[in-house]
C-alpha cells in the first residue's frame, strides 16, 4: 500500500473516499465543527508529523490546516485496507 501523502489524501478527499470515525464525528460536533471544516482542513493543510501505531505498525499522518471560520485546527488520518482515507479524529488547536 502507497504512503498516505497530502496529494493521495487531498485526491481521496475530493471524491468522497473517505470514512469519518465515530470518535471523530463526536470531536467534531463537540467542537462545533462541519464535515464541510474537516474537508476544508485537508484539503489546505499540511501534514506536520508521521505516527507508526505500535501495535498495528500502522502509520497515521496529522495534518494541520484551517477551519471554515480561520480557526487552527488538526486531524489525524491513516489509510484504510481499501484504500480510502481514514479520519481517527479532528481538533481544535489551542
């Protein structure tokens, strides 16, 4: 499977190929964010760090882009077995 870089991810983003977690469905509402924020997020920022989960030996990118509103704001995504774009969670900085 391909490393999970901002073009794949943005290209996965502007079709529609991802999954938003119900931990970041929650983090978003919690935050008074819009899925239209979190595509908004991803599709201007920048990813900032690479994580390799211990257990899985998967990698999980952050990236830190802008909400709708200017806001600073990450998400953490990683790529799925099927190749769609996995969002783990999403927030606010600061």
């Amino acid at each position: 499977m391909p490393p999970l870089t901002i073009a794949l991810l943005r290209r996965l983003i502007r079709s529609s190929h991802y999954v938003v977690s119900i931990h970041a469905a929650d983090e978003l509402e919690d935050d008074g964010l819009t899925i239209l924020d979190l595509e908004n997020i991803l599709l201007t920022g920048q990813i900032i760090e690479r994580q390799r989960d211990r257990a899985t030996h998967e990698t999980k990118v952050v990236i830190r882009g802008q909400a709708l509103h200017g806001s600073s704001c990450c998400a953490v995504a990683k790529l799925g077995a099927t190749g769609r774009a996995i969002i783990i969670t999403v927030y606010v900085e600061g």
